[in-house]
C-alpha cells in the first residue's frame, strides 16, 4: 500500500520523529510518499533531513497556474464533489483566524495534492499537526482523494482548537492518532463524542540509535545540555535565571543550549547581564549524531518549557541514561516520574528550577544513574519506534 506524508514543512530540525516514523513505516514494507505545504525556512544540518528534503514534494512549488489548471480540472470532471470542497475551505475560512482568502488557497493546494496522490496511487494521507496540512488533507478527501488520518501534538494546535474546525476534521478523518492521554483528552473537548472512539494513542517513537545505545557512564564534568528551540515558551530565559542563583553560590557547573531561533539575541543578552559567560555554550543546531554525543557527555538533561505535547528530546536523554529536569505541564508527566527518572517543577519557578538544578548537581553519581536507568527502562517500554509504527500501519489497514 502507499500512503501519503503530508506535513506543513517537511523536513525540520525539531520534527525528527516525523522522519523516524515514516522510517519505520517503510520498514514494515509500506510505500510512503512525502509531501509538504511549503519549504522549510532553515538551513538543514542533518544528513537524514537533507536526503528527506530531495524526495519530498512542495504544493507550492507547482505554481499558481498549475495550481489554477488543476482546480478547473477537478471542477470541471467532478463538480459535486469540488462544491462540496469549496463550501468546506469557506466554512472553515469563516471560524478561523486566517480567514477565507487562507483556506481558498488551503483548496487550490488541495486539488494539486489529489492529482499528485491519484497519479502515484496513494491509497491513505496521513497528516502532521492539526493545522493547515490536515485543512488541506480534509479537503483533498472532499474533492475524492483518499482516506486520511492525522496526528496531533500540542501545543500550538490544541492552544487554536476553536479556530481549526477540529470537530471537522475529526469527523471526516479515518482515525487520529495522540501523542499522549493528555493530547487526547484535550482532544475530546473540541470534537463530537460519538467520534472519541476515533481518537488513538500512537506514540512519537526512538530508533535503534538511542534504544540500542550500550551504557556510558556519566561524565564527571558538572554539566548540563538542553536541546530546543529559542523559542519564549521553551523557558530559556527562566532557566538563566535559576543558573545565575546557583553561580552565585560558587556552584560549579556549564549548561549547553543546543537550538537556535528568534529568541536568540535576548539569550545572548541575558546571559551577559547575568554574568553567566564561561557557563553557558550556545551550541547551534547539531545533528542527531551530535545531539547524542552532547547528551551523553552531560549528566543532566534540563528542559523548562511553559507549554509543550510531550518532547521527544526528553525520550532521546532518559534512552541513554540520562536523568531530567523539566515541567510538568501537557503529557510530560506520562513519561518523566518526579524523584525516579528525574524532576518535575512548576512551569516559570525560577525557585524550584534552581532547586532541582543544585540537587541534580549535588547528587551522588550512582543515585543519578539509577534515575537514569529507571528512565531508560520507561523509554523502552513506551517509545520504540517500531512499535508504535505498528500500531499506526494497523490503524491505516484498517481504512481499505
């Protein structure tokens, strides 16, 4: 069977666990076509993303007028179902923030999308995120394209639930996989109850890199990484903060932020006016070879987020034995177990953050790698790729 990869930019740096699964998917002896609504806006320094950016395809590099040829195309051999398409992208033009002039070209995208996927022979579109890429999926399905299914994250698509026209989108879906229970319940408030029984729970999954990496012990150095986005609700700002209290304290210590983004020049700024120069390494994007190495030369993974689904950097730190420290906010709870695997503080405590810190810091080095063994063994247990690509390939027979 071929099924379809639709995802708004494909490949991204931080979306490796759409990478992995499609990855899975093909092992388990399924075609899968990738597609994307637009390029990506960065620059690409992992291998794997650059060999998945050669083989995907963008909607909008087809062009207005192949856009345009292929909507009268459709209109004019099948204009029940382009009616119904079009009084879809303005419905859901109506209750979204983005208007109708948005989801008209969500519809143009879509009726591409339909002749790529007919041509090839897709048999199901799978979608990443709740957004514009399953807009573009639910209508593709109203103009006679195929059974589709999405996934859904958090925060942003939760967060804008009201104005993406969920109740919809679940409705006319297959099935929708949730990356947690929390994601799922959040879920349930947006559509019709009678289509809960829709809603699965497929987990973002490691591969073989980070489940079959043999024990490393940990590093003497005092050191912490955190791998994420410069963005404001990854917590950055805060996790500075609790930093500066700790190096007034004489505590020894260096923190490794991995990432980059529009958040940048206020962490650089901060990080002088904090005194924390010498402390803290702002490292860039790494690869995933390289983002593994750094998590294991560090004893500690930190992650401060103020709003998140459920990371998977924090699955890549616990699979090689690495405690955490994080927030318990979304389905972050579901993974990292307060005082076994690591540590779970208030989201914007400065106080608890730099409480966590010193005690992960001060701790002896065989209770650490306990939690950290704990967390390898919870890892193991909930986030095998492979496994959860199962679950989503049964999920997609299902649909013949």
């Amino acid at each position: 069977m071929i099924v379809a990869y639709l995802v708004a930019q494909y490949p991204k740096t931080s979306h490796s666990f759409i990478r992995r699964e499609i990855a899975a998917l093909e092992r388990l002896g399924l075609e899968v076509r990738r597609y994307a609504v637009r390029r990506i806006d960065e620059v690409l320094v992992d291998p794997a993303d650059v060999a998945e950016s050669k083989i995907t395809r963008v909607l909008l590099d087809a062009g207005a007028w192949t856009t345009l040829a292929h909507v009268a195309l459709l209109g004019f051999s099948r204009p029940g179902r382009w009616l119904a398409a079009m009084r879809q992208a303005l419905r859901m033009g109506r209750r979204s923030e983005r208007g109708r002039l948005y989801h008209l070209a969500y519809f143009g995208e879509a009726c591409t999308l339909v002749r790529w996927m007919e041509r090839e022979g897709v048999g199901h579109l799978h979608a990443h995120f709740g957004t514009n890429a399953t807009a573009v999926a639910l209508l593709a399905r109203c103009l006679g394209g195929p059974p589709y299914s999405f996934t859904v994250h958090g925060p942003h698509d939760l967060t804008m639930s009201p104005l993406l026209s969920f109740e919809d989108k679940v409705r006319e879906a297959g099935f929708v996989a949730t990356i947690s229970h929390h994601t799922r319940a959040q879920l349930m408030r947006f559509c019709d109850p009678r289509d809960w029984e829709k809603l699965h729970i497929v987990r973002c999954g490691l591969d073989s890199i980070y489940l079959q990496q043999p024990p490393v012990a940990l590093p003497k150095e005092p050191r912490l990484v955190c791998v994420a986005r410069f963005d404001p609700e990854k917590g950055h700002l805060v996790l500075l903060e609790a930093a500066a209290k700790l190096a007034k304290e004489g505590l020894a210590f260096e923190i490794d932020l991995i990432g980059d983004g529009t958040l940048r020049p206020q962490i650089e700024r901060a990080i002088g006016e904090l005194g924390l120069q010498g402390r803290v390494v702002l490292s860039g994007w790494l690869s995933s070879e390289q983002v593994r190495d750094r998590l294991l030369a560090s004893r500690i993974f930190v992650l401060p987020s103020f709003a998140e689904g459920l990371p998977v950097v924090l699955m890549e730190a616990l699979a090689i034995g690495r405690p955490v420290i994080t927030t318990y906010v979304a389905g972050i709870p579901e993974l990292v177990v307060d005082g076994e695997n690591g540590w779970l503080v208030p989201a914007s405590s400065v106080e608890d953050l730099a409480r966590a810190m010193r005690a992960a810091l001060t701790a002896p080095e065989a209770e650490l790698a306990r939690m950290g063994a704990r967390g390898r063994e919870r890892v193991l247990r909930q986030h095998d790729v492979d496994v959860e690509a199962k679950k989503l390939a049964l999920l997609v027979a299902a649909q013949r």
